[in-house]
C-alpha cells in the first residue's frame, strides 16, 4: 500500500473524520501510483491517519477507514453486514410486504463512492469511484456471504456514473446470478425496476417515505404527478383513493413504466392518465383542474456553477403550480441537487409563492430517508430537500 503525505496542518478535517481529502491538501507520494489503488495516509511527520481509494481530480482520496487495517474480504463483509443491520434496525430490510432499500449509501455508510440498492433478491451496484469499480468482485462475493439466502443477484450498473476520464469502459452486467424477474414490492405495492437503462439503479428509493406520506393526503384529490418518470408517487396516489391521477414525464419511455405499473397495481383503473410532455409547457396549458401536485425534477444543479441557473429553474417552475393549483390545493415540492441547500430552495419556493400572490403553509419539511443515513462528519451527504404546501 503507497503511502500519501498530507502538507503540515492539512489533517485537520480528517481527525473530525470528514472522508475526504482534497487535491490541495497533499504533499507528495511515494513512488508511482494507478487511480483507484489503496493509499495510507499520514501528517506531514509520518502520523497515520486513514486508508483510503486514490483517485484523479479535486477529491483526491476517499477514505474507507480511519484505523490502520487491511481492506480484504473480511473488511468488506464488515461494513456490508454493518449496513444490512441499520436497514433491519430501522424496519425497511428483512419485510413481507417490502424489499426495496438502499443497503449501502457511499459515505453515509462509511463506503465512499459505492451505492447499493436491493430490488428483492436483486441487488444493484453502482460505483462512483475507480476504486469502488475496481473492487466490485470482491464487494459482491461479501455481499453474498453477509445477505445469505436473501440475495440471488448482483447487476453492476456504473457506466455512466465512474469518471469519465479515467478511460474504464465499462460495460454493465451481471457479477453473480442471472435474471429477468424485474418486480419489486415497496410498502405491498408492486414496480417494475429498470435497472437496465433507467436512471439511478432503475428507481427512485430515496422517495419512499414521501410517497407514502403524499399517499395519505391523496383521497378524493385530483392529483399531478409532474416529472412521474416509473410513477410512484402516481401509484400511492391511486392507492390513496385519488380521484383521478395524471403522470407527465418528458420521456416516452418513462409515460411506458408508469403505465406498466399502474396496470401492475390497479389493472383496468380508469382513473389514471399518462403524458409525454415538456413539464414546463404542459404547466402552461393546463387549467385549475388539480388541487394535488407533485414537482420531483431532475438534478437542476449538479455542480454549483450552475447553482443560479438552478434557483431560477425552481423559482420559475414552482411559480406555475401556484399559479394554477386550485385554493385548497397540496403541493409537494422536491430539490435533489446536491449544489442547493435547504435555504436557499426554500427561497426560491417563498419567491415563487410571493410572484403568484398565494397565502402558503408549510405542513411538512422532507429529506432523504433513513436507508440514505448521513454521515455527521460529511453533512454534504444530505442532498434530498422537500416541502409539502397547502395553498389557499
């Protein structure tokens, strides 16, 4: 293993235990060294601080450990089986009536760069990280060993999220077992996950608890799923007793999920329909029929150089669900740009209710749920902001 130097003072942030170490903060390395390889890191006087995966660009070291110990099988299996028991602890791994969860959520599990979603005996893996994508065998050989007769599958989908740079082309694909059975069950409803090519690892797990507490306010409501993609916010709405539920996604493909899982949960239901169509153009044509409405949009902000851009995007998008949802109306309304803090998407909700002169309450503030645990040493962790409005 090469040892990393870090300059005089800069391990500051490494003793509160924070998992990165920036480009900036390093003196020099021994020797030669390949992006993703394991890297002992010390104070400028040859204090062990942490081990960890080296790679190129500004984070430049993701730790994986601040004790000096070999990662090796059994230091996988250790912190696999430390992430399957808080989903046990907290009531979303090991249930009849659901088997989707994120098992390993990067630094939040102290894995930086690994994410693992479980779809029923199917787990995704999806690395962030060279050297998470250069240990993917070993990480699903100790996944096997730690879920046991839980687990059949292994899919490793990371084509588009490891550095592009870094030249891997990578191909996505089973590492252990094979299978077509694409059905898994969140809290007794049926999905089907496209881990082939959709987004993420095939759904959006971070929505659960949101879904399940938009399900509680749907009965009798004309509801707007807007940017539905596979509809889940549409099914618990239908589950819900919503009058009638509407899905509008850019995307064909996702108005095709949406409709599959519909039809899986309520065959033959009249009360819903889906829609191809740009949100923000469908927003301006639509009438005051819905006194429901979800805004889930992609990532405005993946980078904070397009922060501005960003919060005008929300201001301007939340601006017309006031402007059109009927008074007495409910409006769920989400950021998951990690560039965006709570304040100031919270912000751009106020100037968007202030531009279209509608008395708003806050009943609710969302975030991610607890198989997406933050790590209090890296609070960059919290990505997932959400409020629910009711709007006179």
């Amino acid at each position: 293993m090469t040892n990393l130097y870090l300059k005089r003072g800069k391990e500051e942030s490494l003793r509160r235990f924070h998992p990165w170490v920036f480009s900036g903060a390093i003196h020099h390395i021994e020797g030669d060294i390949e992006e993703g390889s394991l890297v002992r890191v010390l104070t400028s006087d040859g204090q062990f601080v942490a081990v960890g995966q080296w790679q190129i660009g500004s984070i430049a070291v993701r730790v994986l450990t601040f004790s000096d110990v070999a990662i090796d099988d059994a230091y996988w299996a250790s912190r696999l089986a430390a992430a399957l028991e808080v989903r046990k602890s907290i009531g979303v791994a090991g249930q009849e009536d659901n088997d989707t969860y994120r098992l390993v959520h990067g630094e939040g599990d102290n894995l930086p760069g690994l994410i693992i979603d479980m779809y029923g005996r199917t787990a995704v893996m999806q690395a962030h990280s060279v050297g998470m994508h250069l240990c993917r065998l070993e990480i699903a050989r100790a996944l096997k060993q730690v879920m046991g007769d839980m687990l059949d599958n292994v899919y490793y989908k990371s084509e588009t999220t490891l550095p592009y740079k870094a030249g891997l082309e990578q191909e996505n694909g089973f590492l252990l077992g094979n299978t077509a059975d694409n059905v898994a069950t969140e809290n007794g409803l049926k999905f089907h996950i496209d881990w082939l090519k959709g987004q993420k690892t095939g759904f959006f797990v971070d929505q659960r608890d949101n879904r399940s507490l938009l399900e509680h306010y749907s009965k009798g409501r004309s509801v707007l799923n807007m940017f539905c993609y596979t509809g889940g916010f549409s099914v618990y709405a239908m589950r819900g007793g919503a009058r009638l539920v509407h899905s509008v996604d850019s995307s064909a493909k996702a108005v095709d999920l949406v409709n599959a899982n519909i039809a899986l949960n309520f065959p033959g239901d009249t009360r819903h329909a889906a829609y191809a169509d740009d949100a923000f153009k469908y927003l301006d044509k639509m009438g005051d029929q819905y006194d429901l409405i979800i805004l889930d949009p992609p990532a405005f902000a993946k980078h904070k150089d397009a922060l501005r851009n960003a919060l005008k995007g929300y201001t301007r998008i939340n601006y017309k669900a006031f402007e059109k949802i009927q008074p007495g109306g409910i409006l769920f309304t989400f950021s998951c740009s990690q560039a965006v803090n709570k304040d100031q998407f919270r912000m751009a909700v106020f100037t968007a209710a202030a531009q279209a002169k509608r008395k708003v309450r806050i009943l609710h503030q969302l975030h991610q749920p607890a198989d997406h645990p933050i790590n209090i040493y890296h609070p960059e962790g919290e990505y997932l902001k959400g409020l629910v409005l009711y709007v006179e």
